[in-house]
C-alpha cells in the first residue's frame, strides 16, 4: 500500500466511524434516553464524586486525587483500546459516543480507588488490591452487563481482575510518593 493509498484508506475508516457513531447517537437519543438504565449510569457518574466530596479526607485531597487521577487515565486508554478492537462494548451511554463509557471508568473506579486508599491506610495493599480486583471483575462488570451497560464480546473477566489488581496497586504506589511538596 503507498502513502496515498493509506490516506484514502483513513479517509474511508472515518467515515465509518462517523456512520457508526451517529447509529449510537440514534440508539442512545431513540431507545435510551431516560430508561431506568440511561438513569442508572448518569448515577454512576455523579453519586460516586458526590460520596467522595463528602467523605474524602480534605488533607490528603490533591494527593487522593492525583491517584485517582492516575486510575482515569490509565483506564480510558485501556478501555478505548479494548472497544476499538471489539473486546467489550458499552450498549447503553449517557453520552453517545461509541468509546465513552464515563459511568465506570471515569467515576466508579476512581472514587473507589480513592475511598480505599483513604480508609484503613495501613492494611495490605495487594489485600486491598485483590479486593477491588475481584469486586470490579467479578461483581460490578457482570452487573453492568446484566443492566446492558457492559457487553462481554471477546474478553474474560480475569483479565480484567488483573488489570483493576494492577490499578490498584499503581495508585497505590503513585499515592505515596513523597514529591508533595509546595510549590514555592
């Protein structure tokens, strides 16, 4: 294939993927919009970042924050991957965009990420990792497929558990580092 013919060839893969997103629009703003389910998800999004605005422990916000911080990053880059290539998808959004899912990875796992790492700092972290693992992989992600928020297409929940250990741990590490210092 030549240069040219690969500009040709992207040109063709966005219009598809503008075809594609304006079928979601249309799922989401004909079928969606305002099911019990649409609700649920926009619950996930703003009951999990009102919890922790009350709860959170004002000292230690900015760095609960940059962990969490570390937890929505890490997690949109694997989960755009993982739709992109047709692993899982996410039938009904809030917002109707064929790779956003904000309900879980932006505000569920984070916040809980954040809750964990502020309470009870002292137990184990790969106990605590292991937890959020298998209550992510093996409770909440069967859940959300079970209310169509999730579907499962070419993908195994334990890879997810090890992936959700492995955040855990990252924020973990990430939320102790000494380098918080004032600016000054």
């Amino acid at each position: 294939m030549t240069y040219q013919e690969g500009l040709k060839q992207v040109d063709k893969a966005t219009k598809l993927l503008n075809e594609a997103n304006q079928l979601i629009v249309e799922s989401v703003m004909n079928a969606f919009l305002f099911t019990w389910q649409w609700w649920a998800a926009l619950a996930m999004i703003v009951v999990p970042w009102m919890i922790w605005g009350i709860v959170r422990n004002r000292e230690s916000t900015a760095r609960l924050f940059s962990a969490g911080l570390l937890v929505m990053v890490l997690s949109e880059i694997l989960d755009t991957v993982g739709v992109s290539f047709g692993m899982w998808a996410y039938p009904v959004k809030v917002v109707p965009v064929a790779t956003i899912n904000f309900s879980f990875r932006l505000s569920v796992l984070p916040v809980f990420v954040m809750l964990l790492l502020q309470y009870k700092p002292n137990i184990n972290p790969y106990l605590k990792a292991v937890f959020f693992g298998v209550l992510g992989a093996y409770v909440g992600i069967p859940a959300l497929a079970k209310f169509d928020l999730y579907k499962k297409i070419d993908w195994s929940y334990t890879y997810s558990f090890l992936i959700l250990t492995s955040f855990y741990l990252l924020a973990h590490w990430f939320s102790r580092l000494k380098t918080y210092e004032k600016l000054e």
